[in-house]
C-alpha cells in the first residue's frame, strides 16, 4: 500500500524577524504586506514509499503584515471553475 506524508517544520525567530521553514515541496506561500507572493525554494527531495526525507531549512525575512502560509500539495492540484489544475503560475498567486 503507497502512503503519502506532507511534512512541515517551522520556527520563528524574533530576534532576527525570520521563519526558517523546513519542507518537503510545494514550498510555503508568503504572502507580503503589500501584496506581492513569494514562494521560497530549497531544494529538498519529495518523499517516496522507500526514498529518505531530505530536506532543507530556507530562512524566510517576515515584515510587519506579511503572512506565511504552509499547505500540501493538493492546493495546487485543485481545479479552477473551468476545469484547469490552479498550479503555481497564476491560480495559487490569486488564490492568496
């Protein structure tokens, strides 16, 4: 039987005023005070039914107003109303 984890770590610091985030992909949405939606990458590796959890913690700069957002990857897998995966490149960014 396959199984399937989503795996999501995260820690602020205040003293810095970061988030290191450690994930498996899809990376984490943030969502910045002004509007504009980071997605940071860090390389890592999807885990497998026999495949090691490899992955890297990205430091993320969060401002007064910004949001950070962990999901799995069944966000951008949803379909929109005309039937299109929302993906990465413009479904998700509105969503947000």
């Amino acid at each position: 039987m396959f199984k399937a984890y989503t795996v999501r770590s995260a820690r602020y610091d205040m003293w810095c005023g970061c988030v290191s985030v450690m994930f498996d992909p899809p990376p984490p949405a943030v969502v910045r005070a002004g509007g504009s939606v980071d997605f940071p990458y860090g390389g890592g590796m999807v885990m497998g039914v026999r495949s090691p959890l490899r992955t890297k913690a990205v430091s993320v700069p969060l401002h007064v107003g910004d949001r950070l957002f962990l999901y799995t990857d069944g966000l951008p897998e949803t379909r929109n109303e005309k039937g299109a995966m929302m993906g990465f490149d413009g479904g998700l960014v509105e969503m947000f």
